[in-house]
C-alpha cells in the first residue's frame, strides 16, 4: 500500500515530503532505549521491528498536512514521529494478544526475544511518543498541553477497545453498533490524531479536531469491515468478527455480504462529511486514506465509489 504517490502536490513540495520521510526513519530508529547491565538493547529489536517495512501512513499523513499548511519540519516531524510510535507499539502489543507470530512476513518480536520483552518495548514506545511532542519549539509549544491531552486520550481509547476485544468470547452476543463501538476505539484515534494534531498546531479549533477524530473512526471501521469479510472462515469462532456478529444478529434473514458493505459505505460517506465544512487539508488526508483502503481492498472499490 503506497499512499505516498496520492497527494498532488508540487514537486518542491514532494522533495520536502521525500526528506521527511527520510528523516522520520532516522528518529524512529533512535528511539528505543539504549541496553542497560543484562537487557536487551530495545532501541536494536526497535530497529528489527522497524525493518520488518510498513507504509508508516499515519505518519506520512502528519507530514503531508504540515507540508501544505506550511509548518516548519521541527514541528512536522516530532507529531509524525509521535504518532507512528503509538502506532508501532499497538503492532507489539497486538501481536502478543492475538499471538500473532509472523508481522509483515518477518518473526514478530514477541516470539523473537519473548511477551515480557516485548511489552517492554511497546511501553518503551509509547513513553517515546510524549518525549517527540516535548521537542516542539516555540510558539508552536504554546499548544503542547493540548497535545499531549490529545495523545493520551488516543492512547486510552485505543486501550479500551483492545479491551474490549480481548474480553469477547465465542458465543458472546453483540449488536453490530457495540461491535462497530469497539472498532472505533481500536482504530479510530490513530488514524484521526496525525491530521488533527497538525490542524490544532496551525489554529485549529475543538470543534475542528473532533470532527477529524471522529470522521477518522468511520474510515477505521469501514477498514475492519473490509477485512473482517476477507477473514470471515478464519475468524469464524476464534476472533471478533463484524460478518458474524451481523449473522448472529440477523439469522439467514439478510444477505450478511450485502449488509456488511451498506456499512462500508455508510462509514465513507459520513467520515467525508465530517470533514466537509474544514479546510482542503483533512479532506484530502481522508482521500489518502480511502484510496489506501481501495487499494488494500479493491473488491469495495465500486461499493463505496
């Protein structure tokens, strides 16, 4: 999933984006803790996590955005960076939860060094996350107090749906609005956070910001739709899974596929227009968004176009 060839951006513009994005792998990297006596160096399993590839979206989002809103690359970087650590511990932890062994075709961390590691090094980065937002300089300081909220309550929202999820059992009976409840909090704050934390640096208002977080949950949903119908037969039973829970909600009543994708398209059309009234910049950061998930997707391309 390449989303950084879908901005239309000048070239000058584009050479900028390339530099960040250079730069951004240099202070992931520098991240993780240095070893102490008889550990683990985690900043070097950081750095094998790291290796393992990824699109780092959310961070390329944050980056783009500050780019046309004409931040400067000492604010730009250090809330891309923030929030692809955030995003990167999620990984960790998800990976030990759902005892995940293979990520992006590579040997998980957890089964490399071991869970308790592991953890370790997801807490590692999400208090490396708080220390990128302290970088900010002045005046754009002036709004770290708002950020760091912002950030922390991303955190424990994302905490809370993973909770959630890990707390259902086969046989649990949920309707498709709690189902899609615990989604948005799983998904839903990383993909909101790196555009309204660049709008709120640049002026941007309450009002503003969360109607990006919460345009960026219906895109997050509309995510675990798409996916949950191509896992169906593998989840069937062992994971939370939106198909089955509309089937245990609907019986044979309903073409379950045909329901499923009515909501895919519900969750498009309202993240789009949450951002309608803003400025260009989170509508196009949706668009990117949207076209990753076509391309991820392409079967939902003509049910959501």
């Amino acid at each position: 999933m390449d989303v950084k060839r879908k901005i239309d951006m000048p070239s000058f513009e584009c050479a900028i984006l390339t530099q960040d994005l250079t730069n951004l792998e240099l202070r992931l990297k520098k991240c993780g803790a240095r070893a102490v006596e008889n550990e683990t160096s985690l900043n070097k399993l950081f750095q094998t996590h790291l290796n393992s590839g990824g699109s780092r979206t959310r961070a390329f989002l944050a980056l783009a955005a500050g780019i046309k809103l004409a931040l400067p690359d000492s604010v730009r970087l250090p809330i891309a960076t923030s929030v692809e650590l955030l995003h990167q511990a999620s990984l960790i932890h998800d990976d030990i939860q759902d005892q995940d062994s293979i990520r992006r075709g590579s040997t998980a961390i957890w089964d490399l060094a071991g869970e308790s590691t592991a953890i370790c090094l997801g807490d590692n980065m999400i208090a490396a996350a708080f220390e990128q937002l302290a970088m900010l300089p002045e005046p754009y300081s002036y709004h770290l107090a708002r950020l760091t909220i912002m950030l922390s309550r991303g955190v424990s929202t994302m905490a809370a749906g993973q909770a959630l999820d890990c707390q259902w059992t086969p046989g649990s009976l949920l309707s498709l609005a709690q189902y899609e409840q615990i989604v948005r909090h799983k998904s839903g704050p990383l993909l909101g956070l790196p555009i309204a934390m660049i709008l709120l640096v640049n002026g941007g208002t309450d009002d503003q910001v969360t109607n990006i977080l919460s345009g960026a949950s219906s895109i997050g949903i509309a995510y675990q739709l798409a996916d949950d119908l191509n896992d169906r037969e593998d989840d069937y039973g062992q994971r939370l899974n939106g198909y089955w829970v509309i089937q245990e909600n609907s019986g044979d009543q309903i073409d379950i596929e045909s329901e499923l994708r009515a909501r895919f398209e519900w969750h498009l059309t309202n993240a789009r227009e949450s951002v309608a009234n803003l400025s260009d910049v989170p509508a196009e950061a949706f668009e990117v968004l949207i076209e990753a998930l076509h391309h991820k997707y392409p079967t939902f391309r003509k049910a959501a176009a």
